[in-house]
C-alpha cells in the first residue's frame, strides 16, 4: 500500500506539467497582499537527489526537466510560467537535486503564507521532514497523516485563499474514487478552494487502470465547479505504451492560468523534442466547465 517512492520518477514530463499548473496558481494568490493557505496531500520527500540509485535507475529526468535546460535560450526568452519554473528549479539542479512539489511551494510562497504537507509512507515523511526543515520556510507544517484526512481537519483556512495539490500514486485502482470523494468533501466546507490534480494517462497495458484517469475527470466534472484540464503526452498511445503521458485537472482555476500554461506547453514541447520511436511531444489545454 505504501510502497510507492517518487524518486525514480522525479523531474519527468509529469514532474514539468504538474509543477507548471501549481506555480501558475501559487503566483496568481500572490497578486493580492492578503495570506494564503496551500495543502498538498501526497507530499512526497519534498527534494530527490539526482545522483541517488533510484533516480539513476530509469534517469527518468534527462527526458524530462533536463531538456528543458539544455537549450541556448535564456530563461528572458520564455512564456514568464515557464521562466519562473525554471528559475525556481535551477539553484537544487545546481546540486543535483529536483524539488519536489513541498520545495516548490516552500520557496515559491511568501512568509506570511502557510503551508501543510502531509505524507503517510514513513520513509518518505522521513525525508521530506529533514529536506523541509533545511529550506527553513517560515509557516511550513510537515504532517505525518493521510492527505484526505488532512484536508478534513484543516480547510476551510482562515483567512479563506488557497489552493490544494493533489497527485497520488494510483498505485490502487479505488484511489482515483478516493480522491473524487475527497474533492467533494472539500467542497462541502471550502468552496472557493482552488485544487490542481494530477493523472496519469495509461494505455492498454494498465489494464482495469486504463481510462480510470478520463472517468475520475469525468466525475470531478461532474461536481460542476469551473474546471479545464491540461494534458502532454510524450509516446504514442499503442496498446503496450504503458503511461504514454499525463494531466491535471484543475478546478476553481485563477484567471488566465489557462494560457500562461498552453504558453508554457508550447515551449516545453518543443523543448523536449522526440521521446522513444520518434514521437514528438504533444499538449494540450482544453476548458470543461466555462467560468462563467
């Protein structure tokens, strides 16, 4: 049940279009002086160390965050989400690191702002306490409890701004029901919660979890809030691609936060060029339900 470790995929196309979209909604909070709260539920180890064997397993960064730097373009010629991203990542690329999501939140938030992350797998919780704790990031909780759970004790948060990540593993096939019930519950209390999810698309192989990423999108849809959802896929979907790509799904979404990731998405892939048989990344942004 916990056997899941994000190292061995840190800083891959799913990494990119998931630490896109939460940059672009932490940055749109921070137009207004006003506090905000963020919450991520499945934290992680918060920072992954490049040269580590499970990073080194797959290097699944070198198709991933690592060609997005290895271009002649400064970060001045890029869409501004895509730069701030950049810029963010740069100083523990430096150190062969890739910050997880806690470390993207933890630099990108203001002192004022508060920040909960919660991580169940004692290992993980391990780590990303300690990398946390070096980032020494002002009103930063680090919780050892499940993320849904989490999200029931401490939302609505006061003052009423923020935002709320999402992205299990899907190891089990009833997490993609668990967290269209943990949305809803959200929402019950939080209504003006922005909440990014992240999926991944899976082909054939999968087996009963191919297509469960569309039908919990569906679901969530289904709760009617202003939603889009963005989507880059790096292989073509053939019955044997495995996980051909990824999305997020975000709903109660800021203004504009739809085109400064398609502009973003633009460049990413290009950036990252053709992947395995030659296929060229593809992207795409595309509204559910409009915000009126």
């Amino acid at each position: 049940m916990l056997s899941y470790q994000h190292a061995f995929h840190a800083g891959n196309h799913a990494d990119v279009i998931k630490h896109l979209s939460w940059i672009g909604v932490i940055n749109a909070l921070k137009k207004k002086d006003k506090p905000f709260t963020l919450f991520d539920t499945h934290a992680g180890a918060g920072a992954y160390d490049l040269t580590d064997e499970m990073s080194l397993k797959n290097k699944e960064f070198e198709t991933g965050i690592s060609r997005l730097l290895t271009k002649d373009s400064s970060t001045q010629d890029l869409p501004h989400l895509l730069a701030d991203y950049l810029s963010l990542c740069e100083p523990f690329l430096a150190q062969q690191q890739y910050p997880g999501s806690p470390a993207i939140s933890a630099k990108a938030k203001r002192d004022c702002d508060n920040l909960h992350l919660m991580e169940l797998h004692p290992a993980e919780f391990d780590k990303l306490d300690k990398n946390l704790s070096r980032l020494r990031s002002l009103n930063t909780h680090v919780h050892k409890r499940d993320g849904y759970e989490g999200l029931r004790a401490l939302t609505p948060p006061k003052p009423n701004r923020g935002a709320i990540l999402i992205d299990p593993p899907y190891e089990r096939l009833n997490e993609y029901s668990d967290l269209v019930k943990g949305v809803e519950q959200v929402f019950k209390r939080w209504q003006q919660a922005q909440i990014v999810v992240w999926y991944p698309l899976l082909s054939e192989r999968a087996g009963a979890k191919s297509g469960a990423s569309e039908a919990m999108c569906d679901q969530l849809a289904a709760l009617g809030k202003p939603c889009f959802k963005a989507e880059i896929c790096v292989a073509e979907n053939t019955v044997d691609a495995g996980m051909y790509g990824s999305g997020v799904f975000v709903l109660n979404p800021p203004w504009q936060l739809d085109a400064n990731l398609n502009h973003a998405l633009e460049s990413v892939i290009g950036m990252l060029g053709a992947g395995e048989a030659g296929f060229h990344a593809t992207a795409h942004v595309s509204w559910i339900n409009e915000d009126n």
